[in-house]
C-alpha cells in the first residue's frame, strides 16, 4: 500500500479543489490517501469526510504554529508521498517535510495549477509565494504541471526542477453528460424556452476570468441569453440577458440546459475544467487562448485573442447558426475528445506513475 499524503491551500470550490476530490473519491486499489487543508472548512472536504476521506484542518494564519502541525501529521502518517497544490501548499509542504525528519523516506512533488498570473492583480504575498518557490523549485522530487502553458511560463519564472511532470486534468465523464431533462428543468427554472440560445459561463468573479469582455461580448449577440455561475457571480453587473447565479452545486445540469460554453479568461488558466466539463457535456466551446484551451478543444471549437469581445461574439455565433446535423457531430465530438484523451481514470493513471 502506497500512502499519499495531499496538501492544499483549501477544500472551498475552484479547479483544483475539484481536481483533488475527484481523485481521493475514485479510492484506488494500493493506494492510501488522505488530504491536508491549510485553511479550515469547504463544500469538498465535507464531501470527502462523508465519503470516509481522511481531511486534516489546519489553520494558517498562524503561520508557524500550522507548518508544525503538518510536520506533526507527515510525522505520524509516515506518507511515502507528500504531494501539494498550489503555491502557499507548496512552500508549507517543503517547510513540514523537512521538519518532520521524514525527508529522505518520503518524496516531494508540488503542483503548479495555472499559468501566466497577472500577479500585480494580486496580493503582495502571492508574489512573494511565487518568487520564493521559483528559488526552491530544485528541492523537490518531482513539479507537477496541468499543462504545457504552465510548465513554460513556471520555467520562465525560474523554476528549475529536477523534474517536471505534465499531468491533465481529468473530467468525470459519468456526471457531465448531454441530459434532456436536467435540459428542460433548468430552463424552465430560468424561464427559457427550448429554442432560445444559452451561452455557459462557469468562472468565479475574479479578473483573470474577464467578465467585462464576456459581457460586453453578450451586447453584440442579440436574441442570445447567457449565465453565469461561480463565487461572487451574483454581484456581476446587471444585464437583461444574463443570469448572475452565484456559486451552483448543480453544475452538469446547468451544463446540459446551455448550447455553447463561452471561456472568456484574459491570463492564469493552465487546464480549464470548464472548458473539459463542457466539452464532457456536449457543448461546443469558444475560448480565449489561454493557457491549454487550444490543446483541450482541438476542432471541436474556436479559439479567439483574449480581451477581444468582438472575436468571441464572432466566434459563439458562427457555432449557434451551424446547421442541427454539424452542430450534433460537433457536440459528440467535443464529448469524444475528452473521453479519448481528458478522462478522470487517465489522469488518475498518471498520478500513479508519479506515486510509483
């Protein structure tokens, strides 16, 4: 039995949380795992504690005090692997490690999850995160990327592993999947009738993801109606054609009552789920090119410049007026694609050979 110690920022929503808890929920044979939170709380840790996950609660505004307690439990556990995610999980792990005594047995692996972070967008101290881990990327064993995009720009940051390892996302093909009646039920919740375009959004209101481009985007496409749903979607602006509906725990559905998902991210993304959920559901997708979007939707949709609301417009009308015969391939090929190569069992498949 091999045992998998996981350390991450928080268990709240966002892509890697997800990412995290689709792996610890499949319970894979051999493997034994458990997660660390270096903040309290969250919708997927009570998921994974009700499921019989082990979940730690840490609590790092008290800094030191936290890094002592999860050099405690690496102590105790004796995990042949820690793996993090994420900068500040990242830099605690490496600090925990090294105090738990347990450094030669146990290997290291961080987890980059995004790419080119505006990070004059953000707090100092991420700033500081970042530049502090680019001079201590050589001490662990492995660094894990999502994609290709952010190995490269991580590299150009000045991260120097002694390995990089690219590992995609994976996407839950038995929950995002085309569904007639979550179809009509969410449409019917919006007070929408079947033959009226419905363009998804799934990003929370933060600036990498560019709602004002999405927005302004919507104006040019008369008769379109839109959502968006994610953390802080509610206290978007008000527009007569989009559905502002906050943080959602019923995403497949929402999923499966649009006919487009429009990504409109301006920097940051490294492996949208987004983008592969959608695409899992049967939806075309339009998408900035930003970190991997290119490489997940291939010919299944378009891919515009970011900040170019004329060319997303442009873009999610070309697919809405495609003739029901194309439109129908193209939906099951974009389900094709993430089946044949973003699935949730390959990924799991290639964390294990970074666990081997």
């Amino acid at each position: 039995m091999t045992r998998i110690l996981h350390v991450i920022n928080g268990l709240s929503s966002g892509g890697a949380e997800a990412m995290l808890t689709r792996l610890l929920l499949l319970r894979q044979p051999g493997l034994q795992q458990s997660a660390v939170t270096l903040l309290r709380g969250g919708s997927n840790a009570q998921k994974l504690r009700q499921n019989g996950v082990p979940v730690y609660d840490l609590d790092l505004r008290f800094g030191p005090l936290a890094i002592l307690q999860l050099a405690g439990i690496i102590r105790r556990e004796k995990p042949d692997v820690v793996q993090s995610w994420m900068y500040y999980a990242d830099l605690a792990a490496l600090a925990a490690l090294q105090l738990s005594g347990r450094r030669a047995e146990t290997r290291l692996i961080w987890g980059i999850r995004c790419s080119d972070m505006r990070l004059d967008l953000y707090r100092p101290w991420l700033r500081g995160a970042v530049r502090l881990a680019a001079k201590l990327s050589g001490r662990p064993d492995i660094v894990s990327v999502n994609s290709a995009a952010g190995q490269q720009v991580h590299a150009a940051l000045g991260y120097h592993p002694k390995r990089w390892a690219l590992v995609h996302n994976g996407i839950e093909l038995d929950r995002f999947k085309p569904d007639a009646a979550a179809r009509a039920q969410i449409r019917a919740e919006l007070g929408i009738d079947d033959a009226t375009p419905l363009i998804a959004c799934l990003a929370r209101n933060d600036a990498m993801k560019d709602y004002p481009t999405f927005i302004r985007m919507l104006d040019l496409l008369p008769g379109v109606k839109a959502f968006a749903a994610g953390i802080g979607t509610q206290s978007l602006p008000d527009h007569p054609r989009l559905f502002r509906l906050g943080r959602r725990d019923d995403v497949p559905a929402l999923l499966a009552a649009a006919d487009l998902l429009v990504s409109s991210s301006a920097f940051g993304e490294g492996f949208s789920n987004a983008i592969g959920e959608a695409m899992a559901s049967g939806l075309p997708v339009v998408a900035t090119d930003v970190g991997d979007a290119k490489l997940i939707i291939g010919e299944t949709g378009r891919i515009v410049p970011p900040g170019n609301a004329e060319a997303l417009a442009e873009a999610a009308r070309s697919l809405l007026a495609l003739p029901p015969e194309r439109m129908t391939a193209l939906r099951q090929a974009a389900r094709d694609r993430i089946e044949t190569e973003f699935s949730l069992p390959r990924a799991a498949q290639s964390f294990r050979r970074l666990y081997a």
